[in-house]
C-alpha cells in the first residue's frame, strides 16, 4: 500500500516499483489522500478556462487512467486539498482542508482501509513530506499513525478486525547522489542538465543521504512510470522537466527507486533491494 497525498503522486513517486511489483503478481493499492482540487495546472497546453473550472473531475479521470496503466487499486481517503500556501507571511489554511483535519478522523479512515485491504508493506513520505507541502507533511503523520493502529485492537474498534503490516517505508526520490549522478552523465554526453542549479543551491546533508536503505531495481518498468505521468495531463508537462532527461540514461546511471526502511517486524538485513525482504516465503 502507498500512501499519497494528491493524484499523480503515485506516478511521480514510486510508479516504476509498484509496476515492477504488479507484474510480478503483487497486489498493489494506492491510497489518495485528497482529490488535489486546489492544485495548479502546471502543463500550459492544459491551462484552459473549462479545464480550470471542472479541476476536480478532471484530476479524477486522470487518476483512473494512471491507476489502469500501473494496474493498481486505488482509494480516495475523502479529503480536500489544502494548496500551497504563497506569500510572506503565508496565509492561514483553508477551512476544513486535509492538514487541518484532527489526526484522529484522517488515521481512522486510512486504518480502515489498512484493515480491509491488509498490506504487509506500507510506504509514504518522510518527516518533511518530501517537499514541505502541508498536505505531504499530513500524510506522513497520518500513515505513520495509521500503520501503528492497524494492528491495534484497542484503536478504532469499529474499523474491521486488526491487521498489522510488517514494513514501513518512507520513499526517497530525489536524494543528492541520484541527482548528482544525473547531472555529471548528462554534462559527459553533452547534454544540458536541469540540476544545475539546484546542485548549485543544495545544501548536502550527509546523516540524511545515509538514511536510504533500499534500493529497487525497476528500471524496465521506466516505461510504464512515464506513461503514468503522462496520464496527468494538467500536472505534467510532455515537454518539461519530468522528461528532460533521456530513459537510456537513467537507466545507466540510476535504475532503482530508493526507499527508507522506518520500522520492520520481520527480520531483514540491509542494505535491501526488495520490499518484501524478510516477508517472502512466509
């Protein structure tokens, strides 16, 4: 089970793991904390009055077409998306949005879910959501709760019988070596590397690049991740930064998605390069 904060993060987090995983025969569901109605259009070619004006259905239909491309199943958690709030100082939240949500009605839900659908691996963002958006940020709190409660029969007894999985993982997509890596072959085949400046800026925090665990080798489902994205036409741009890097090259230079192991109940030594290491067999 991947837990994620907005449609199309299933696809630019994580989807070339879960489209290996799928077609090895695992049953992969993706749960969707908000409908991401308060996200921006940011592909032009897509940043028209009508599409603007029917946003939420239009991020729905995008979502069902990435969820039947990576062949998941996928569950809405019912939220509203809370934006990303611009200014100094920034305004308050929206009323009522997913990070102003009490932590209890939000883990209620996704434990429910656990319980009826029971992973034995769970992932989801880091303490920092990834990127400090405060939908990221809640949904790290709430599958951190939930994968606590799950199994718990004193929490949320009216939820379906308890269930606990095994791992939990946090999703590290763009750590300083993969980026750096990406940068250095780009600039030894003459190509233009988007990461320069980022590079230039990045303020390098050793203890946090160690915290990576497990490395998932998925490079031939690269493919099946582009198409996912691609599925999110108001979000991804076919011209833009997501596909500026040639697939032969990053297939060369880094062909895994990366994870963090957070908490296991299963024996497993690291470095992984498996999900389900520890769980396989049992």
């Amino acid at each position: 089970m991947h837990v994620h904060a907005h449609p199309d993060d299933e696809s630019s987090k994580g989807a070339a793991s879960t489209a290996k995983y799928v077609a090895e025969g695992v049953d992969v569901h993706v749960v969707t904390c908000t409908g991401g109605e308060r996200g921006s259009i940011l592909n032009p070619k897509m940043d028209r009055p009508e599409i603007a004006a029917n946003i939420t259905e239009v991020r729905r239909q995008e979502m069902e077409r990435a969820r039947d491309i990576l062949g998941i199943r996928q569950d809405w958690l019912g939220f509203v998306d809370s934006g990303w709030p611009e200014g100094d100082p920034k305004p308050p939240l929206p009323e009522g949005c997913f990070a102003l949500v009490p932590l209890e009605e939000c883990t209620e839900r996704l434990v429910r879910i656990m319980r009826d659908f029971k992973p034995h691996v769970v992932t989801t963002y880091d303490e920092k959501g990834g990127y400090p958006h405060p939908d990221h940020i809640r949904c790290h709190e709430v599958s951190v709760a939930a994968f606590a409660a799950a199994g718990d029969p004193e929490r949320f007894p009216g939820a379906g019988e308890p269930w606990q999985p095994l791992k939990l993982y946090y999703h590290h997509g763009w750590s300083y070596a993969k980026i750096k890596s990406i940068h250095d072959a780009m600039l030894e085949h003459g190509l233009e590397s988007p990461y320069a400046e980022r590079l230039a800026s990045w303020e390098r925090d050793e203890t946090w690049d160690k915290r990576l665990t497990t490395r998932v080798e998925c490079s031939d489902y690269f493919g099946v991740r582009d198409q996912a994205l691609l599925a999110h036409a108001t979000q991804i741009d076919p011209d833009g930064f997501w596909f500026s890097i040639p697939r032969e090259l990053q297939v060369a230079t880094w062909p895994t998605e990366d994870y963090e192991l957070v908490t296991s109940h299963v024996e497993s030594s690291l470095p992984e390069d498996d999900l389900f290491a520890g769980i396989r067999g049992r």
